[in-house]
C-alpha cells in the first residue's frame, strides 16, 4: 500500500511548481469572473418584456400585481407595440413575500376589445423578468405566453409559466 502512495506522490511533484503556480492562478481567476458574472446577473433590475410577433397592433398591456385584497403594486402600462416589435419596461423589486400574489395583465389588439386574465403565483420578493409573448396562431387565434423567472437560482415560491389561447374576435382567453 504504501508503494501505491508514494508512486501517487512521485507524479505530484513531477509538476514543475511554475506550471503548478500557473494553473493554481488561471483557476482562481476563472472563479472570480464566474462569481462577477453570476454576481452581476443576480444584482440586474426587474424588467418586463412584451413581444408582439402577430399582425396587429397592441394599443395597450396593463399589468399589476394583485392579492386577495386588490391589487399591490401600481400598474405599469406600455402603448402602441407594433406588427412584430417589442417593448421593455422596468419593473424593479417587487414585494410580494406572504400576499400569494398573481400578475393581471389587461391587453387590447387594435379593433377589438380588451382582453383580462390573471397569471402565475408570487409569493417572494420579485426583482427578476416577466416575459409577455404573444405569438399569432391564425387570423382569429392569438397565443399568449407569460413567464417569470427571478434570476439563476429560481424561487418554489414564485411560479408562472403560462400559456393561453387568446381568441380575439369573440374577446375570451382559454387555457
């Protein structure tokens, strides 16, 4: 046995202590810039972000978070999002610890109603980003996706992944 340890410890210091050193340095200084990009991605501001990949126009989404007794957090609303554009909006940190919260969001397609559903189940601080995609099925069926995700290291108290079929001429949204 301790033949095998000390044929083990012969190949360790067949490293040259430079190429040793060298590796040792290169090492730490990929970890740095791992935890600085992990650091800065962590530390990046809410944000909202609404794609409208269809053929009309968006006049409005209106989104807010609301609780069991009314809405928590004053809305934010975007105009005007073109044929294929998409618009970003700053959302900031979000206190929902405890309210299991939901995220309203009220929309209207020009030359139709508006549109309401409620979306996800908040109940952390939120301070990461909520994407709102809204993909053109055909020429009456729109599909809606909204997401939110609250960084690298996702919270279980904080859920919304959902995906509606918005049927825009009769003005209803189905699951």
């Amino acid at each position: 046995m301790s033949n095998d340890m000390s044929k083990n410890n012969k190949k360790i210091s067949n490293i040259d202590p430079k190429t040793r050193n060298l590796f040792m340095g290169i090492a730490a200084v990929l970890v740095v810039i791992l935890l600085s990009v992990i650091m800065f991605i962590e530390s990046a501001e809410g944000k909202i972000i609404i794609k409208n990949n269809t053929d009309y126009k968006l006049e409005y989404v209106e989104m807010y978070f609301v609780d069991a007794e009314g809405p928590v957090h004053n809305s934010l609303v975007v105009e005007n999002i073109e044929a294929d554009e998409s618009s970003t909006v700053a959302l900031g940190s979000v206190d929902l610890l405890g309210r299991e919260a939901n995220l309203e969001v009220k929309f209207k397609y020009e030359g139709y109603d508006e549109i309401f559903t409620d979306a996800g189940y908040f109940n952390d601080t939120f301070d990461g980003t909520i994407d709102i995609n809204f993909t053109q099925e055909n020429t009456e069926k729109v599909r809606m996706n909204i997401k939110a995700s609250n960084g690298l290291i996702p919270s279980q108290l904080i859920q919304c992944n959902e995906v509606y079929d918005v049927y825009l001429k009769e003005g209803f949204i189905a699951d």
